[in-house]
C-alpha cells in the first residue's frame, strides 16, 4: 500500500510540474481519439443505411418523355424476360396520369414547381422490384441500354455512391486522427523527457540507495497513462455526444434513402471503448519512449 500511495503522489507531483505540457497532451489526446470515434460512428452510420438500401430491393426505370409506344412495350418485354431468368420479381407500369399524380404528391408543398406541368411533360416508367439486392448492378446494366430509357435509379447505385463517398470522408479524417495522434505523442514523450531530466539527480540517488529499474519506472510510466486516460475520457464522452448529433441529424431528414441510416448505442460504446483504449495506449507508449532515452537505470 505504501508503494502505491508514493506512485501515486510522484505521479500527481510530475505532472504539476510540467502542468502546460500535460494540458497539451491531454488535449491532443482528446481531439485526436474523439476524430477516431467520429469516423467508427460514420462508418457504421453508412454500413446501416446501405445494409437498409440493399434490403429495399426496388429500383425504377424512367422512360423518356418523348419514347414511342413500341419503346415502351420493348422495355415491357425485356422485363418479363427478367422475370422469368429470375432477376426480377414483379414489376408493373407507371402510365402519365400515375406519375403525375406521384410529382404531385411529392411537391405537394411546393407549388411553384408543379404549377404549368400536364400529364404529358412527365416520363413514363416501370418500377420493378428484385428477386435478390445482388442483382441490382445486372439488372440496371439490362434496361440502361434500352432505347427510349431515361435513366434506371436503383438502390445498389445510391448505395455504391454513399459508400464511396464515407470512404473519402473516412480517410480525410484517419490522416487527421494520425497527425493528431503522432502529435500526442510527440508531446508525452517530450513532457516525459523534462521530468525525467528535471528529477536526475533524485534518481542517482535512489539507484545508489537500492531502488529496482521498475521502481523508478513506474511514476513516469504512470504519468502517460494518466494523460491518455484523461484525454481518451473526454474523448468516450464526446463520441456519445456525437452519436446523439448524428442520430438526430439523421432522424430530420425522415425521407428517402436516409430512413436505414442510424447509430445505435452499441455503435457508440464499441467506438468509445476503442478510443479509450488506443488514447491510454498512446499514453503509456510515449512515457515508455521518453524513458528509453533520457532515463539509464
């Protein structure tokens, strides 16, 4: 009990004594690992919303305003076709009056854009709905190359174009969370290193009355661990208060393709566990390279 209460008091007394330098890591530290739990919570905000889009297997093909009937019944044949190679499940036509009556449901607040428009300046369309999710790239290639097709929207492209979007913001935000991270450590070894060259000479002396290599290890040791804890802390709090924001940013929408996106508590406590764990790791490492140099016992 004793060696744990003098630990404890060399540790706090250390990190007093460069009180600057441990704020900095321990900011650092935060700012960095709260970057980390962000990009693990977008992460698995995407990974549901595409899992929610590949589940709404529906995709349409829109016609163009001006295709010919025989187009339309061309488009019509290939997807019986695909129905019975088992690409397609069911579809049904979408007439003029149906999607008119769609266009105006859906700018129903919003009159100014609806207003002048007549059942004729609408495409027509076929919605189709997929025997399987997997078969969304093959079955968009089929009718995208049709004459008089438009455009086909299906779920597995919004999927892919959110995907790699979340790719580009994860890696924007991995670089930060290294240069943060490298930052952190680079200053808990340099805060590591003044403590230890500060108390030189009371270490000579409890080498020269007996004292063990972990016997002295253990404070310095101590005081980065302390700094990573402190700072990957705040860090956990700030990935459960994100994972708030996002839920809530996500549940405004309330419309399309953002209804399967979400975080749930578990997303939340695995990214902060992580956090938690690589900050104290950051911590403990940086003491442990600042002693390796400055400290010969």
């Amino acid at each position: 009990m004793s060696r744990l209460a003098y630990f404890a008091r060399e540790t706090i007394i250390s990190l007093r004594r460069n009180l600057m330098m441990t704020i900095a890591g321990i900011l650092t530290i935060a700012v960095s690992m709260s970057l980390l739990g962000a990009t693990l919570l977008i992460n698995r905000l995407v990974a549901h919303g595409i899992s929610g889009i590949r589940a709404e297997i529906e995709f349409d093909v829109y016609m163009n305003v001006d295709a010919t009937q025989t187009q339309i019944d061309a488009v019509d044949a290939q997807m019986l076709a695909a129905q019975r190679d088992g690409l397609v499940s069911d579809f049904r036509y979408l007439d003029r009056d149906e999607t008119f009556a769609t266009f105006n449901e859906i700018f129903k607040d919003r009159p100014e854009v609806t207003e002048g428009i007549l059942p004729e300046d609408l495409p027509t369309s076929f919605r189709a709905q997929l025997a399987d999710a997997e078969f969304a790239g093959e079955a968009a290639d089929l009718f995208e190359a049709r004459p008089g097709v438009d455009k086909v929207l299906s779920p597995e492209k919004v999927a892919e174009n959110i995907r790699r979007v979340s790719v580009w913001i994860a890696r924007a935000f991995l670089i930060m969370v290294v240069v943060l991270a490298a930052s952190a450590l680079f200053l808990i070894v340099n805060t590591i290193r003044l403590a230890t060259y500060a108390r030189r000479r009371e270490i000579e002396v409890m080498k020269l009355v007996g004292a063990s290599n972990w016997f002295v290890r253990v404070p310095f040791m101590a005081e980065g661990l302390v700094q990573g804890l402190l700072g990957a802390g705040a860090a956990f709090g700030i990935v459960y208060f994100l994972k708030g924001v996002l839920a809530d940013s996500v549940g405004n929408l309330n419309r399309g393709v953002f209804d399967t996106f979400f975080v749930t508590s578990s997303d939340a406590f695995f990214a902060g566990t992580l956090v938690l764990a690589l900050g104290s790791l950051i911590g403990l490492v940086g003491s442990i390279v600042g002693l390796r140099r400055f400290l010969d016992v």
